[in-house]
C-alpha cells in the first residue's frame, strides 16, 4: 500500500530541503539546503529517523494544505511556529502527530519567526546532485504546487511526542567575525555596526536578508572596485545603498560587494529565522568564542533525541500539576508552553 | 594588509570567518594570476589535507572551506605558506587534466544581436569579429555567479569593452556575451549588461547529464562558428540531454 502526502494547497515558498549539496562552489553552487538546519534535527529525533538523511518540506512565512492518502501518515511540526489542524483539532507545534488517511492537515501563517517545517516518515524523493533539496536560485527542483504528490510511508507509530525547542524566531544579537574586506573599512563605520540597531527587512529570501536601519550608510570610504570573489552564506555585503545583506543558504557563489564581516555559524540560522522587521544587533567576537558556540551546536544536536518527550502525560508524572497546561489552557500553536524563552 | 598596490604583498592569506581561507594572488585579473590560482588549487587538492572540506578558484584567488575543530587556522595558514613558498606560483604550468572544447556557435542575427555593436566598439566589421573570437581558444578563468557559468578569456585588446549601463532583458540560455576582453555562457536565460553576441551549443549545467558540470576552471573553449540551420540541429540535440561539443585532453 503507498502512503501519499498531497498538497491541496501550497503556500508561495514550500520546497524540499534537507541538508543541500556542499562542495560544488567551484561549479558555482551553493550549499543550498534547510534555512534552519535545526528544525531538521528536531524532526528527525521526533520521528526517530535518521538526522543524517532528514528531509522535509519548508515552509516560508505560510503553510499549505496537505491531506494523507493510502495510509495513515506520522508528521512532525518543527522550526517556526505556525497555526496548525487536522480537519479542525489544534496541533502542538513542536510536536510528532499521525495526520489519519483522508485526513486534511492545515498549517497557516508563522506565529513567530519565518519557515516552518512539515517532517513526514518516510518521505522521499529522487536525488539530484547528491540531495533531494530544491535550490530555487540555482534551477534545481522548485517550489511546491496544489496538487503534487510525495511518497511517504505508512505511520510507523501513533506519535504524541513533543520537543523543547530553543527560540531562534526573534531576531537579536548575531555573533560575527571579520571577512576579507573588514580591514577596509573605518574604525569608526566597524564599531557603527555594532551599536546600530537594524531589523530584518521583509524582502528576505533564501539568498539573503538585508538589514534596514536609520541612519548613515556603511559603505568604506575607498570603496575600491572589487572584482567578483567567492562569497558563501553568512558573509555580510554592504551593498549599493549602504545596508549591511547576510548571505543565506542560496546565495550566489561569487559577488562583488565589499564585506564587511561574516556571521558565526552556530548564528546564522537566527538571521534565517528571525521574522519580518525582527531587531538585529551585530557584536564582533573573537575565532574562539565562535568555534566554542560552533562546538555547543554540535553537541546540542546530538543530544536533541534526549529532549524528546511524550506530550500527554498521567496526571501522577506531572510534578506540578498546576504550572502545566491547565493554566495556559489547551496547548496551543498561538502559545507554546514549553518554548524556551531566551 | 589592505593596501592596492599591483602586486605588491601578493600572494596573500585572509580569513574568511570561521571556516574559511583566501588565498588572493592578485587584485586584478591577469592571464599569470589567474594560472596561479589554478595551479595552486591543483596542489591543495592533490595536498588532501585532513580537514579540508572544499577548494573553489575565482579569477583570482583559491578558497578553502574547512573543519576548524579538526584543522586549526593556525595549522591550515601554516600549511598554506609552506606550500606558497614551494615555488614561483605565477610561473608555474597549469595543472594537467584540462580539456580542449570545440562548441557549435552561431554569431549575430537573432542569437547575438549586439554583435555589430561590439565588433565596432572594437574597431572590427562583424566578420573580422567573429574570426578573431572564434580562433582564440579561451581559457575558463573560473566558473560562478550562477552554477556552471563560466568566465573566459582573454581576448585579444581590442575587446576590452564596457558593459552597458542598462541591462539586456533577456539573453537565452547558451547565450555568449562580451566585455572587458571576456566572454560569459549562460546556463540559463538571464538579464545582463554584457553585449549578447552568440549563442553557443553546450549546456555548462545539465542536472540530468552524465557529466552535470562538463567544463572545470582551465579548460579552454573554441566557439565554432556554424550557421543558424546547425546552430538549431545543434541546439536539439543539447535540448535531448546529448553532448555536441567535442572534447580532447590539452597536454
């Protein structure tokens, strides 16, 4: 029996996204690939597959309508938060659930950050290039429509479990380190950057996000004509007008905007996810605190199957019955009780 | 660091964030720096440092993308200086295993509609032009910006031309554009400010093909001068997925 996820309906951005293609900058590819690597780890440890080959659709800013065919279907809610039903039952983000044959799954807008991810077990699809992710800006695969169909499996359990996740949807302070041009620019436009506040501007996209602010520009005074150098994602270009843009995930693979620093790694997926019009603050740091927060990630996706959890618990498991879901009401995606606040 | 000076201070190592290296062996483009990074590329590869993740030229500098907790910047810089001092890099051959393309390539009319405009800004009638590019072999100087397309050259000096102010529309994958003594080919349509001159018979990204990227930085290309009528049989036969370029070992 084939277990079929359909899309009835599909938001402007879903596309398939799993770790993207590494190593072919000198073909000019971009790694491509999840805007937040994490949501796919935390659907791997809620579905119990394998983190190494996860895959999942990606849902910028909007989600779509999904229904199960053939069987019953185990999804997992991951990345940010979106209001999310199975024919009208609100679903825990965060969370594994089986959507039921004929069944009709509906994810709506973000509450909070920018892509949400649907993980499914079992989802698969052809590779090209060594994965399965669209790379929209390179021409590989695309963006989802009404009416396609994925080749999942049938649920292998009844899931019910549920994932702390850390708030990375807000926006905040952005560890950087300098890149090749940074010691073109002033003294005074460097430490500019650290003390201006910027926000997230809505045009972002898996190429990139522009940082708008008040203010003067910060282009550096010899603002030399640089011939087109490789760039990968998190650099930070100051463009034409002055503004600060990060490179993401498809960013091209060369360009010629000066740049004036480089987002720390363990970083980049809070520019990624930050929502529209998010503050954003960059603070210089050195290579050690950088590898250091690079070597915690690590190690926090490792330990990311230990955070998972049954969500319905016997009222005698539940240590204080009151600071639980009783207070804050039914669970809901409008308001996740066990969401890190940070 | 940061001073411009031709040549002076090169080649030169930047920091690119926490997992990455430049190696910058010039600060314009140059035939010699150009090989340089080629050849260097070559002995990094063939180096396989424990650690290192991923090697990709520009026209002219090598990057090195890295694992920092397995290979210190201190140990990768280190490695990288013994290996710059080894030899005159700007007076090295390029590496071996290059290849020699022959493409089908209609000029003119239709499918390069702004030759006339770029065979005058050289001074040329548009058939002189056309010999003159068509019997240079033109080395891929690197291949980026969007994946498979490559940047070839040089041409001889009487092609260095500006970009036009305003943008093409829209020039058709396979299209061959010129400027600054150098020819682009678009893996797909795209808008651009270089002259739109040709269309050439190869697809530099195929997702499907045997071979996805057929062409490496170093290798050259002759653009084959052919008819509309060969140029679309050509076309066809890119379109079915089949190579009809030719391709022989450089030595």
């Amino acid at each position: 029996m084939s277990a079929v996820l359909q899309i009835l309906s599909a938001g402007p951005g879903l596309s398939l996204q799993d770790a993207g293609r590494p190593g072919l900058l000198s073909k000019g590819l971009s790694r491509g690939g999840a805007m937040d690597p994490l949501a796919l780890a935390e659907g791997a440890a809620l579905l119990r597959s394998d983190p190494g080959r996860a895959l999942a659709i990606e849902m910028a800013g909007a989600g779509g309508t999904f229904r199960a065919e053939g069987a019953d279907l185990l999804i997992a809610l991951t990345g940010a938060p979106m209001t999310a039903e199975i024919d009208g039952a609100r679903l825990h983000w965060s969370g594994s659930h089986v959507l039921p044959r004929g069944a009709t799954l509906k994810i709506g807008g973000a509450l909070k950050g920018s892509y949400g991810y649907l993980n499914v077990s079992g989802l698969d699809a052809a590779e090209i290039l060594g994965a399965r992710s669209a790379h929209i800006s390179g021409g590989i695969g695309g963006r989802f429509q009404a009416g396609d169909r994925l080749t999942c499996r049938p649920a292998p359990d009844a899931g019910g479990m549920m994932i702390a996740a850390d708030d990375r949807f807000s926006g905040g302070e952005i560890r950087i380190l300098p890149s090749v041009q940074t010691d073109q620019f002033a003294t005074d436009t460097l430490a500019r950057l650290e003390t201006t506040a910027f926000h997230k501007d809505a045009r972002a996209s898996r190429m990139g996000a522009r940082m708008g602010h008040d203010g003067p520009g910060f282009s550096s005074d010899a603002h030399l004509a640089i011939l087109s150098e490789i760039i990968v994602p998190g650099d930070v270009q100051v463009i034409g007008d002055g503004s600060p843009f990060v490179l993401l995930n498809e960013c091209q693979s060369m360009g010629g905007y000066p740049r004036i620093a480089t987002v720390i790694s363990a970083d980049l997926t809070k520019v990624a996810q930050a929502a529209p019009g998010s503050p954003i603050r960059f603070r210089f740091v050195t290579l050690a605190e950088a590898l250091s927060a690079r070597t915690s990630l690590d190690k926090y996706l490792k330990l990311l199957p230990s955070r998972v959890e049954p969500r319905v618990r016997h009222p005698g498991d539940i240590p204080d019955l009151l600071s639980y879901q009783l207070v804050s009401g039914v669970i809901s995606a409008h308001h996740d009780p066990h969401e890190q606040e940070t | 660091m940061g001073g411009t000076e031709q040549d002076s201070g090169f080649p030169r190592l930047h920091r690119m964030g926490e997992a990455g290296l430049l190696v910058e062996f010039g600060d314009r483009l140059s035939m010699a720096v150009n090989a340089a990074t080629l050849a260097f590329r070559a002995a990094v590869e063939a180096a396989a440092w424990d650690g290192v993740e991923e090697s990709a030229t520009s026209l002219k500098s090598v990057f090195l993308r890295f694992d920092p907790v397995r290979l210190s910047h201190e140990a990768l810089e280190a490695a990288l200086k013994d290996l710059l001092r080894s030899r005159d890099w700007y007076g090295v051959p390029l590496p071996r295993g290059r290849k020699l393309w022959r493409v089908p390539t209609v000029f003119g009319g239709d499918h390069g509609p702004q030759l006339e405009e770029a065979a005058s800004m050289a001074k040329l009638s548009p058939d002189d032009a056309v010999a003159q590019i068509s019997r240079t072999p033109v080395r891929v100087l690197t291949i980026g910006f969007s994946p498979g397309m490559p940047y070839l050259g040089r041409l001889p000096e009487m092609f260095d031309i500006p970009r036009k102010t305003e943008l093409n529309p829209h020039v058709p994958a396979g299209g061959l554009a010129l400027a600054i003594r150098q020819l682009v080919l678009f893996p797909v349509g795209t808008q651009t400010g270089w002259r739109w001159i040709g269309r050439a018979a190869i697809d530099v990204f195929g997702q499907q093909a045997e071979q996805p990227f057929p062409l490496t930085a170093g290798d050259e290309i002759l653009f084959q001068p052919v008819t509309e009528s060969a140029f679309e049989d050509a076309w066809a036969g890119v379109e079915a997925g089949r190579m009809m370029a030719s391709c022989e070992a450089l030595p």
